[in-house]
C-alpha cells in the first residue's frame, strides 16, 4: 500500500505539487487516521490526558521531523521520478529506522547471531540500494542522451539536486518511526481503556501524522502564494483530482494503521524489524509502478537490469531481517 500511494499523483497532470501534495496530506495525515483512532481507542481523550508531556513532546518533534521527511519525498518524486525516490528514501530510511532504535534500546542485540543476521540483511539493504540509485543515474544519463532536446538535458542537469533532496529525505523519514518507539505510554494507556494490541498504536501515529500535516500544509500554502496556486483547485476537469487524492491518502494512511498491527505481533524488536520490511516492500512495489508507468521507456536494457538487480538483492534483504528476528 505504501509502495503504491503516489501513483495517483502521476495523473493529476493539471496541479502542480503542491495542490496535489496539500490535499492528500489532509485525507492521509489527518482525516483518516482521526477517524480510525476515534472508531478503535474507546477513550482517546483520556489517553492523551493521562500521558506525559514529555512523551506527547517527542511524538510531535518527531512527527513534525517526518513532515519535512514527506515534503523532500515528494519533491523528489518529481524530479527523478517514483522508482529511484523509492529506492534511496526508502532505502536510507530502513536502515536508519533498523539500527538507531535497535542501538539506543536493544544494543545487546547486535552481539546475538539474530542481531548480526539483522545487520547483515540492512548491508544487503544498503548494497540493493546502491545499484538502484546507480541504475537512476543511467537512466538519466541515457534519457538525456538520447536525442539531446532541452527538456531532457535540463531533467538531467536536475538530477544532482533531486539525489540531495532525497537523501535528506532519508534522513528525516524514519522520525516516524521513533515516534512509534518513543510512544511506548500511549500504548499501555490504551491497552488501559480496552484498546486492541493490534489498534493501540493509532492514538501515536494520528498525532504525529497530524504534526507532519501543519509542516506541509503550511509550505504548500507558501507554496502556491507565490503564483496564487489555490485557483487551480477549480480548473475544469479536475473533479477527479479529489478522487485521485482520496485515494492516496487511503492507500497511505492504511499503511501505516496496518504497519501498527504488524509491529503488534513482532515482539520486543518489533520498530527495527517491522520498518525495514515495510519499507523494502515499499521500494519494490514503487520500482514495479514505476516500470510499468513508463519511467525506464527508452532507458535501454542495462539501467532497468541494474534495477532488477537491486529488487531482487532487496528482496533477499527482507528474508534474511525476516529470518534473523525469527
């Protein structure tokens, strides 16, 4: 689901990103998971009364550090399109997302033979990729060689400033992760109130997505300030732009709902095992829509092998984390 929600966006031809990007947040960020929290947490009020300032805190920096996560990603999703995006924001946010909670909570981990079969799945991650982002590069590459015109030179001379948009993408985007970790009070108060194991972590994931959603919003507003980009809500045949935002908002917010549901049946390193292989899958599925929308057309055969290569060292990545947790 997480792979798939931004192929919506590549038909909504007639807003520029930050239309698209504003209105999907509200449906994924807000609308969505509210109504979920509301509809599975008994008392969701009480919930948040009876947790610390201090936990409350930290779910909002780092929902709001996974906001600025968001809008790099769908910057970068424009510039060097939806498969490399996938493949280095992803990328750098498992192993991120894996390691960091794994060193600061369960360091003794790592000196376990499932620990160092967990770091050599996220190496194997890392190497995967690697020859993603290489294969982008050729794609580029070959794009703009192939017949010289302006527009694909300038789409390859943009290419450098997408990668670095990415990367700090990366960087930003497993925050919200460690919300989930530093969250560990919202979900024993909510099992409290008769919540679910599987639903106890959507009172975490509502506020921190809501945290993300006052940083978008608020640069896609200055955003479309600059040429009064708020008119183009009603261009003629839009309508189903709505539609197509619903949907990714749906498909993200579901991610995310059943990635907590997941992380439920884990075990005690449920945040490092339960992040990479969502985002791996992400990575795959998002490379697979990407091929099949046209993005390698034209790239010739050793970029879109070097990619497959990559998915499929990703792949294998997932079962050795699958198999070092087990």
């Amino acid at each position: 689901m997480q792979g798939a929600f931004p192929l919506p966006m590549k038909y909504a031809t007639k807003w520029k990103w930050e239309n698209i990007w504003s209105v999907f947040a509200l449906w994924g960020f807000v609308i969505l998971p509210w109504l979920l929290a509301v509809a599975t947490v008994p008392d969701l009020i009480g919930v948040y009364s009876s947790a610390s300032w201090k936990t409350l805190a930290a779910i909002t920096f780092f929902g709001a550090g996974w906001g600025i996560g968001t809008i790099c990603f769908g910057i970068g999703v424009s510039m060097v399109g939806l498969a490399l995006a996938f493949a280095i924001v992803i990328g750098m946010a498992s192993a991120l997302g894996t390691l960091i909670p794994m060193i600061l909570f369960h360091p003794d981990a790592f000196l376990t033979s499932g620990g160092l079969t967990i770091s050599g799945g996220v190496l194997l991650m890392l190497i995967g990729v690697a020859l993603c982002a290489l294969a982008g590069s050729w794609k580029e590459r070959e794009l703009a060689g192939a017949d010289g015109n302006e527009d694909n030179s300038a789409q390859a001379a943009s290419f450098k400033k997408g990668l670095g948009i990415c990367i700090i993408s990366g960087i930003a985007s497993p925050m919200l992760n460690f919300a989930f970790v530093s969250g560990e009070e919202i979900i024993y108060n909510a099992k409290a109130t008769g919540t679910s194991p599987a639903s106890a972590s959507n009172p975490i994931w509502c506020w921190a997505m809501t945290s993300a959603f006052v940083i978008t919003v608020l640069y896609c507003i200055y955003l479309m300030s600059k040429d009064r980009g708020w008119r183009r809500y009603t261009i003629k045949g839009t309508g189903s732009y709505w539609g197509l935002t619903l949907s990714m908002g749906i498909l993200f917010s579901g991610s995310i709902a059943v990635y907590g549901i997941g992380l439920s049946k884990l075990g005690p390193l449920a945040a490092s095992i339960g992040w990479p292989i969502l985002m791996i899958t992400s990575i795959v599925v998002g490379n697979l829509c990407g091929i099949a929308t046209g993005e390698w057309k034209g790239a010739g055969s050793k970029p879109l092998i070097t990619m497959l290569a990559g998915l499929a060292i990703l792949s294998m990545a997932i079962c050795l984390i699958g198999l070092g947790n087990a």
